[in-house]
C-alpha cells in the first residue's frame, strides 16, 4: 500500500486507542480540559471523538478553536502514526 492511499483512510480505532495510550501528560491547555479526562473517556465517548477525527481528517478542515487545545495535539500524534506506518510498508 502506498503511502498516498494510507494517509486518505480513516484513523482507525485501534490507532487512536494507541496514540490515547502513548501520551503522559496531566497537564491542561488553554480548553481547561486534563489530557487524562481525554484518555479515560468511555467507548463511546472514543468512538464519537474518532468520529469527530475523521471528519476533520477526510475533510481537511481543522477549526480554529482547536489550535490550543489537547484535540489537535492528538490529532497530529495521529498523523505521525500513519505517516510512520507508511513508511514501514
């Protein structure tokens, strides 16, 4: 699989559970919300925030409020993941 066609499909859950998993950090950004509310959120409330990551991310639109926020910072550890897997395959 090229990497063109890997970075076009949608995060799985899997990936993201990983990337929730690899993060340390306690600390809270400007949206007051602790990564470690993020980590500990139930099925559901993952699959509705990867939900909200793949619309982000097959559409190519980040909001602006998400700039300062634990959000972007996992989306981007998502991002990095796929690129790193491309380049494995």
């Amino acid at each position: 699989m090229n990497q063109s066609s890997i970075l076009n499909e949608p995060i799985t859950t899997s990936e993201l559970i990983s990337c929730l998993q690899e993060k340390k950090s306690n600390s809270c950004r400007p949206d007051k919300i602790p990564f470690l509310l993020t980590q500990n959120l139930s099925i559901k409330g993952k699959h509705l925030l990867l939900q909200l990551y793949n619309n982000v991310w097959l559409s190519g639109n980040i909001q602006t409020i998400w700039k300062n926020t634990n959000t972007l910072k996992i989306a981007f550890s998502l991002f990095q993941k796929k690129k790193k897997k491309t380049r494995q395959t």
